[in-house]
C-alpha cells in the first residue's frame, strides 16, 4: 500500500496535469474565440470600407471619362482656330462671317477647360474624401497591445495561479471563481438570483474558514437561511457551481476594460443606418456641386463647338471648295443636332435635366 507521502504525491502530480490540460484547453478556445471574433469584424469593416470606395468612385468613373473627350475638343478648337481657319490659302471671308465661327469657338474653349478643372476638382476631392474617411473613421479594428496580450495565453501563464488552482482535485475541491452573471433572459425567468459576491479569494484552507463565517453570515441575513445559498458561500464540493479563478479575472478586466478587453465586450454593433453613409453623404456635398456644373459647362462648350462647325464648315465649303450644297447639308444637319441637345438635355419638359 502507498504511504501518505505517495499519496499525496501522486495526488498533486495528477492535480497539476488534469488542471493543467484544462487550462490549456480553455485557452485554445479563448483564442479561437477571439480570432473568430476579430474576423467577422474585419469582413464588416471590409464591407464599410468598400461601402466608402464604390460611392467615391461613382464621381470618380464618371469624370475620368468626360476628360479625354474635353481633351480632344481643345485640340480640335487650337486646330481650327490656328491651322484651319479660313483665309489662310484663299482670299478671307468678310470679318463678321469669320467672327460668328471664331466667337463660337473661343466660348467652347472657355467653357470645356472651365469643365476639365471642375472635372479635376471633383475628382481629387472624392478621392480624397475617401481616403480622410478610410484611414480615419472606416478603419480596420486592429486590436491594441492589451487585447493581444489578453488573448495570447502561454503555457508559463498557467503557472501564475494560486497554488490551489493548480492543484486542485477534480469533485473534491470546488473552483475558487463565481460563475459569470446570469443573461437578462435568466433573470426575467426567475432562474438566477442577484449576483453573489460569496467565496473565497485567496486558496487554501485558510481562506475558506476566513470567508466561509461572513459569507454564510450575510447571506443568512438576506435568504431567512436558506441552505442553498449557505451551500454557495460555503464552496461545498458537488454542490456549488464555480469557475477557474482565471474566468473569474476575465469578467473583472471586462468591467473594467469594457471596450478594451479581448472579448470586445461593450463593443455594440454599429446601428442602422450605419455612420460612413451619413460621413461620406456630408463629403459629397464638397464636390457635387462642381460634378454638376461640370456636365453643364461640358454640355455649353460642346453646344458652341457643334455651332462653330456650323458656321465654319459653309464659309469653308463655299469660300475655298466650292461646294455650295455641301455648305448646306453641313449647315442644316450641325443646327439641327445643336437644337436636339438643348430640347433633350436642358429643357425639362422633353427630358431635360436643367
């Protein structure tokens, strides 16, 4: 038979490795716990983060279209103005003749490069909108040195227990933490009564007959004596639910870390309707404006360039080439094409936006 000695030996060593492997069970889930919590955090704010680069980009897509195509009609512009104005290979028309195309022309060139910029302005701006608000409110939730060093539990922490935790006798000797406090839910069914602040703090013998008299006290004031609460005061083995006093730590860097803590307990949910809508609705009100009047001085400035055709193609048709029904066609169906844009995309009645 095994001497007491042996006994208690062979008790401790199994207490250490039974606690032991537990803890280090309980740790792998409060990190897997945290890592898949930091996760679906991360896709949401993805989401958002998203959210802020689709509305910015709407501007942006659009604009970097009406650019080349403004670009393209300066050039065409410089080039009637410098190289294919009339009068240069054959005798001038009359000056009031040559002002009404030449006239045409300078308005469009004034309002497509009054376009371009607005068309930059606005760009940069969404640009920049979106950048302010991902890199300053829609960030990612990276979390801070506190919560990394809660959550990463190593198998030395273990050892940092009390001596009673980690050598405690599985049914033999009870947990050491109060069990968390009971949901809303339990406390509504009558199922959990108010939070008990009984037990024992420190391990050991010693603090079990220290606490267990004023605890048993209290609770004997408070229940009339019932003896399911003098059971939980008194840690009795079987008959009292408990925690790892490691549990019982957690809970409390909870209360008093709420939105800092590993759990990211006292982090609510973002509510509806969510806050970078209204953040980058407040940023569209820096450059829409100039979006809009963008498409209005691109829509005056290409009217001008088609009118200017209109008068420049006759005189050149009639006055160098000699083709007088050219000069007509040219005329009518230029006129005609100006007319159809100012009925389709300004007169409200037929279309119009303006």
């Amino acid at each position: 038979m095994l001497g007491g000695g042996t006994l208690i030996k062979q008790a401790g060593l199994f207490g250490f490795g039974y606690n032991r492997v537990n803890y280090k069970f309980d740790q792998g889930q409060r990190w897997a716990r945290f890592t898949a919590g930091r996760a679906n955090e991360l896709k949401r704010s993805a989401m958002f983060r998203e959210d802020v680069s689709d509305l910015a980009a709407v501007s942006v897509s659009k604009l970097k279209v009406y650019v080349p195509v403004l670009t393209m009609s300066l050039g065409y512009v410089l080039t009637v103005l410098v190289e294919a104005r009339s009068g240069l290979k054959f005798p001038g028309p009359p000056t009031f003749a040559s002002g009404l195309y030449l006239n045409c022309l300078a308005v469009a060139f004034a309002f497509m490069t009054l376009s371009i910029w607005l068309c930059w302005h606005a760009a940069m701006r969404a640009q920049i909108a979106m950048v302010q608000l991902r890199t300053r409110k829609v960030r990612l939730p990276v979390p801070s040195q506190r919560q990394l060093d809660s959550a990463r539990k190593i198998l030395s922490t273990y050892e940092e227990q009390g001596v009673y935790d980690m050598f405690r006798l599985p049914f033999l000797m009870p947990n050491t933490g109060n069990t968390p406090p009971a949901s809303d839910d339990e406390v509504k069914d009558g199922k959990s009564k108010k939070e008990s602040k009984t037990g024992y703090d420190k391990a050991g013998l010693p603090g079990i007959g220290a606490k267990m008299k004023e605890k048993v006290k209290e609770l004997a004031e408070e229940t009339g004596g019932s003896k399911k609460e003098l059971a939980h005061a008194a840690r009795m083995p079987g008959t009292t639910s408990g925690v790892p006093s490691w549990i019982d730590k957690e809970v409390a860097a909870r209360d008093d870390f709420p939105k800092a803590s590993p759990s990211a307990f006292g982090n609510e949910a973002p509510p509806e309707p969510y806050e970078h809508f209204e953040l980058i609705r407040q940023a569209q009100k820096d450059y829409w404006c100039a979006e809009a009047y963008a498409r209005v001085t691109f829509l005056i400035g290409k009217m001008h360039l088609i009118q200017s055709f209109a008068y420049w193609l006759p005189i050149h048709n009639i006055g160098e080439l000699g083709l007088v029904w050219g000069a007509v066609i040219c005329a009518s169906s230029l006129s005609a094409g100006v007319w159809i844009m100012f009925r389709m995309d300004v007169l409200p009645s037929h279309g119009g936006c303006f």
